[in-house]
C-alpha cells in the first residue's frame, strides 16, 4: 500500500477538465506536447519512491516560457489547478499531483542560453537536468555549486523551487547564494524577467508562486585536485570531533563532510550491486571527506596528514584515501546510493532534518529504541550542515509504526530548535506540519504572499502550507 492522501479533500472550487481545454491546450502547444498517453501519464503521476500518486488525466509540454505563460493565464481563468513538475525526483510528494490537476511538466525547456567564461556566470531553461550543466561546465572548465545524487534526472528549475542542499553546501553554500536571477511565471501568466538582474527572491517555493522558466547561477571553477577519504568511526563523539578537525585542518580545501551509520552501510551493501566497504572491518559510523583545491601534492599531504592525526588521536579507526577517480567514485557510491537502496526495500519512512550536530544521534537512537524491532532505524545526511536524513525501513507500511514515529520525530526535532525540512521541502508530506518548524506568523505572512501571487490557490494546491492557513 502507498501513502495515501486520505486526510485531504479535493477543493471544490477548482473546475474539472473538459475536452474544450483539452483542444485549447493542442491549438496552443501543438498535439505532441499535450499527453493523454496512459502509460506516460501513470508515470508523471508517480512519484519517485513510488509512495504519493496523482490521477491527472493531461500532462503538458511547453517549449518555452511564452507558452507556460499560455498555459497559466488559461488555468487561471478556468479555475484549472497544475502541478509544476521537473524531473520528478522530490522526495516530499510535492512533485505529482494529489487529485486531477494538470502535470506541466519542464522538460523540454532544456537549453544553456549564455555561459561568460570570466565570471562562471550560467542563464539556461528550468528544464536542464543537474548533470547536463555539469558536463556542459566541464568542458568551459567550470562545475555547478550544486551536486546530488538524483543529479541524473532533476532539473536546475526543480533545485531551484526546492532550494535544494546537496553534497556541496558545505563549500558553495546555499542556493540562495549563487542562484542571481530567475525568470518566473506567475500564476495568472505574468513573466516576471528578474533573470540576471535581481537577486533571486522567489526560491524554495515549491511551484507554489509561480512556475521558473529560466535560472542564472554563478558557478565555481573546476579545480584540478580532487581527492576522498573514507573513514570509519566508533562513537558519534568522535564524528563530530572529525568534523571540528577537518573544518580547522582542511578549511579552505574541505568540499565535503558526509557521514552514514553502519546500518545504511548494511542496506547499501545488501541492495546494490557492484558496491563494497573499503574498510576491512565494520564500524559504527562512516565518513567520507572530500577536499578540492588546486595543488595536488599540497592537498593530499595535507588530507594525509589529516588522517594521520585522527588515527593517533584514536578519533578514527581506520581510513582509506582513494587512489584514483574510479575508487573515489566508489567511495561516492556508498553514500550516494543510500536512496537508491532504500527504494528496493519496499517500505520507508523518510525525514530531512536540520538539528545542532551534537544532537543529530541522540534522536537516531531514540527512535531505534522506541521501535525495537518493528523496522530498521538508519542515520546519514550531511554532517558538515548538521543535516540528518533519519529513515525507517519496513517490509511494508503500517499505520502502527508511523504512529510511533510521528509526531514523535517532529515533536523532538521542534523540541530541538531543529528544522523538519532541512533541504526536501515540506511538498504534500509535511504541508500540515510546517508548525514545527515555523511559527504562525511566519506561515500566515507564507500564505498572504501565496495569495497575493496566486489568489485562486491554482498552482501546486495542497502542498507546502496548511489547509489551516487559507481558512478565513
Ligand atoms: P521535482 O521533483 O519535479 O519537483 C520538486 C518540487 O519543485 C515540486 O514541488 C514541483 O512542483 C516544484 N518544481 C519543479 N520544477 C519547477 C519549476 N520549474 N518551477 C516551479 N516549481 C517547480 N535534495 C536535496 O536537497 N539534497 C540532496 O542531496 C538530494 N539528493 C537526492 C538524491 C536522490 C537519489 C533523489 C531521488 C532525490 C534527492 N533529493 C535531494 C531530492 C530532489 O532531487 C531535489 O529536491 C531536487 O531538487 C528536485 O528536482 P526535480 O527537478 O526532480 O523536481
Ligand atoms: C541525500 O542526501 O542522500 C538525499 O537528500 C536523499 C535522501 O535523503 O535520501
Ligand atoms: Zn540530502
């Protein structure tokens, strides 16, 4: 069984679809671009974990932002509720419709219109996919500030409405730092061209304000030396030990801090094929550094050295540095492939967490013991930004448990001073829970703004802020 959207009611005052927008849509994209397929509609319904679907009836395809512009002015005027949609891989259920709204889908928007090879300064469509930039980039001698492992599918539109963290925060910062400008389209079909001048304004909105037809980003140089560490740890006190070390030891060339417990190196190891734990004996916990400066010798002395320390200071166990880029992307592997694994498990339970480091633990192995055996507990997540992915792993879903663990996980987060969406979004998942995180004024003054871009609540409905907010 999937999670259902059983508690929420389709609004009555968005209108249904009828065959006259159906011809509208086809006379406006060309028949191609407006997709009745079933097969091609299951999946744009689906989404990624396979846990939230929709049952929209028409998937759009416009080719650029005067026909998105089209599309919303029409929606608007007809009451039509959409769903912003990139390359689906959004993990809070924002990215599929919940009842039977129109999926607009950014795909075919997929062009770099400039790049300035002296600034690093990047203005392409919503719709390129993450590792498309990446390897445009490469060739100019450049790299995105972000990299995740659904790079494959997501698209920069997408990373940029979900203000999406990722394995390079640490370094490059925030999305709100290096995205400058973004064309946007509002909800009754008004471009707002704030695209390379304005600081971008209108990010992490989950295409709730408006649809981002075109993104510019400022990227960072390629630098020539790359290199990985993987280590093993025996307590948590001494991950963040490491951490505290590698800020001070490896400052300006540290790219990157993550970490997994030994049972999401378990699942890793049972679920994908191919994949290997480089230290000979397990450990509790697992790091994998990564530096990126531009001296080779110098960088790796200084990793090494770092490494070095660590074993004497008996903070690590044991560590390997990866020998050339296949290990290393090895080593990638086994913290990347974590949501891949957990996908072929069946059932899971998935939080995004932001908590002070030195608590992130405390709410893994409170969890663990307040489930005992009835599912599997795993902690990883980016802990250089005190970002836990807390996860729970069952043979299939059961109301039981998640009784357990909500609201459980968000009371202890709040509780915490934590955030319950630290880099996914709140989406449908955690629309009615946003309270933990946010006060009401916040979520009131949320909702104004929403209203105010949107007034007959069309784009994206029911995802991000509480049915409560809109009440009068
Ligand atoms: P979608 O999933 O299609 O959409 C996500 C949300 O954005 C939806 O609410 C949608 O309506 C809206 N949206 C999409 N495009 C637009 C647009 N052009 N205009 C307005 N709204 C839009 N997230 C992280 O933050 N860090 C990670 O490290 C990370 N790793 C991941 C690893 C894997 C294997 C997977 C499957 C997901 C991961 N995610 C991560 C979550 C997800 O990839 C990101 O949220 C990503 O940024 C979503 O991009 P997308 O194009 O797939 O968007
Ligand atoms: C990650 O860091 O691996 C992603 O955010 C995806 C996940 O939480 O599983
Ligand atoms: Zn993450």
């Amino acid at each position: 069984g999937s999670a259902s959207f059983s508690q929420i009611q389709r609004s009555p005052l968005f209108s249904s679809l009828n065959s006259e927008d159906v011809s509208y849509f086809k006379e406006i994209l060309g028949d191609k671009n407006v997709i009745e397929d079933e097969e091609r509609l299951e999946t744009a319904n689906t989404d990624w974990m396979h846990k939230y679907k929709g049952s929209s009836k028409l998937m759009l395809l416009p080719k650029n932002t005067e026909e998105v512009s089209q599309i919303l002015k029409y929606c608007d005027s007809r009451s039509l509720a959409v769903v912003p949609q990139g390359g689906n891989t959004g993990l809070v259920g924002g990215s599929v419709p919940v009842f039977d709204e129109v999926i607009i889908n950014l795909s075919l928007m997929n062009k770099v219109l400039a790049f300035d090879e002296v600034s690093g300064i990047l203005v392409c469509e919503a719709g390129c996919i993450l590792e498309n930039l990446a390897t445009f980039l490469d060739t100019k001698g450049f790299i995105m500030p972000l990299d995740l492992g659904a790079k494959g599918s997501c698209h920069i539109g997408g990373n940029v409405s979900t203000n999406a963290g990722g394995l390079r925060l640490i370094r490059y910062g925030s999305l709100h730092g290096t995205v400058l400008g973004v064309e946007a389209v509002t909800a009754n079909g008004n471009v707002l061209d704030m695209l390379g001048t304005l600081r971008k304004d209108n990010t992490g909105s989950e295409g709730s304000l408006g649809i981002v037809t075109k993104v510019s980003i400022l990227t960072p140089p390629k630098l020539s030396s790359v290199n990985v560490a993987f280590i093993a740890c025996n307590d948590y006190l001494s991950c963040q030990k490491i951490l505290v070390e590698a800020k001070k030891n490896l400052g300006e060339i540290l790219s990157a801090f993550e970490f997994l417990d030994n049972s999401s190196m378990d699942l890793v190891l049972n679920h994908l094929d191919g994949v290997r734990n480089p230290i000979s004996s397990s450990d509790n916990f697992y790091i994998l550094i990564e530096t990126t400066g531009s001296d080779e010798t110098h960088d790796r002395e200084k990793l090494e050295a770092f490494l070095l320390k660590s074993l004497e200071k008996g903070l690590v166990s044991d560590g390997v540095i990866a020998q050339d880029i296949n290990q290393a992307s090895s080593f990638w592997r086994l913290r990347e492939g974590i949501t891949e694994a957990l996908q072929k498990t069946g059932a899971f339970y998935k939080y995004d967490l932001s908590l002070p480091v030195e608590e992130i633990y405390n709410l893994v192995n409170d969890l663990r013991e307040r489930l005992g055996d009835l599912a599997n507990v795993m902690g990883y997540g980016h802990l250089g930004d005190g970002n836990l992915h807390l996860n729970i792993s069952i043979a299939e879903y059961n109301e039981k448990v998640l009784g357990l663990i909500e609201p459980f996980v968000y009371e202890w987060t709040s509780k915490h001073r934590g955030s319950i969406s630290a880099e996914h979004g709140l989406g449908v998942m955690k629309a009615e829970e946003i309270f933990y995180s946010k006060s009401p004024e916040t979520v009131a003054l949320m909702a104004s703004i929403k209203k105010l871009l949107d007034p007959k609540g069309i784009l994206n409905p029911y995802k991000v802020l509480p049915h409560s907010a809109f009440s009068p």
